[in-house]
C-alpha cells in the first residue's frame, strides 16, 4: 500500500475532510491533496504525523522476508499467462479430484 492510500484511507476512517486534517496538522489542504492523489510522496515521518492526527498508528516491525518460494516463483513468472492458466486449471482439477 502506497503512502498516499493510507493517507487517503485514514482521513476517510477519522470522518475528517481535508481542510479539517489540515487544520489538525498545520499543513496545506492543497499538500494533503497532492499527497493523497499520489502526485508527491509525503515522505515517512509526514505520513506518520498524518496517520497520528487521524487517530491512527502504523506500527511498524522488522521480520524476516520469506524467500523459500523465490526460485518457484522466478520459474512460473518466466511462464507465458496461456501456460501458466493451464498449469492453475491441472492444479485445480487435482484438488477437485482428490477431495472426491
């Protein structure tokens, strides 16, 4: 999710219009708008004053990125999208087969 879709979703959630969230943030409706819009980035700690003026928190925490399906993933988006049906239908058609 982009920084201007938590933005926008936020406000929308807290009830406030933009003029509203700019009074609470001491920012420009018009520099809300253009964060919203995804014209500019807010930058992170812009994003997080916005989010905290809504009533939001985005807490954030480091985990490990999970890489065990990297190389399958890699083989099948070299697939053309024809190959790559067939492959879901033959998978699909397995399951319905073994559950009977």
């Amino acid at each position: 999710m982009r920084g201007s879709d938590l933005i926008r979703e936020a406000r929308l959630r807290a009830g406030l219009t933009q003029a509203e969230l700019a009074k609470l943030t001491g920012r420009e409706r018009s520099v809300l708008a253009r964060w919203e819009q995804g014209a500019v980035s807010p930058g992170f700690d812009n994003m997080l004053d916005v989010l905290e003026a809504c009533g939001f928190e985005l807490p954030l925490v480091l985990v490990p990125r999970e890489t065990s399906l990297d190389d399958r993933l890699e083989k099948n988006r070299k697939l053309s999208p024809e190959r790559r049906a067939q492959r879901l239908l033959a998978a699909v058609e397995r399951e319905d087969t073994a559950d009977g």
